[in-house]
C-alpha cells in the first residue's frame, strides 16, 4: 500500500485525481496539475521553491540499502495494463 501525500495529474484527469485524493485523506491542495486549471500550477510552485530556503534533509543510504528502500513510485503502465508498481506488489 502507497500512502501518497501528492498527487500531480493532467487537468483532464483532474476529477479522478480529486476523487483518489478524497479517498486516501488527501487535502485537494496536495493534487497538482501539469497545464492550466484551478488547481495549483508548477510555475507557481517552482517560484515558491526559488523563494524559500530548502526545508529537507538530504538521506543517505548505507552500502547495500538501496536494495531493499524505495524513493519514489512511477505508476506508469507502460502502454497498456496494470501499473507496473501493481504487478510488482501482487
């Protein structure tokens, strides 16, 4: 199980992102779009990220971590079927 804390959708998709959002607890201002809509837009949010100073701290993996840790899930099928992520969990 996936616990998202953002989601970034195509405005065309953007209903079923808010929907997905609703349904795992997501606040609406977690989904982000990639074009032009209502929802927050990328431009705005690299501005804000050139504004501010970095809040993270950068992870280190130990020798042989990286086997076993994830960073990030690309929910990507491909062309058709099942996102690949899924079938990598079944």
């Amino acid at each position: 199980m996936v616990h998202a804390s953002l989601i970034i959708t195509h405005s065309s998709s953007l209903n079923t992102a808010l929907g997905a959002a609703q349904a795992a607890g997501l606040p609406s201002e977690r989904v982000i779009t990639l074009d032009e809509s209502n929802q927050i837009k990328v431009d705005s949010l690299i501005q804000r990220g050139l504004r501010s100073e970095p809040n993270f701290v950068e992870q280190r993996l130990r020798k042989g971590e990286a086997k076993t840790k994830v960073a990030f899930f690309s929910f990507s099928s491909g062309t058709t079927g099942k996102p690949k992520v899924c079938q990598a969990l079944d």
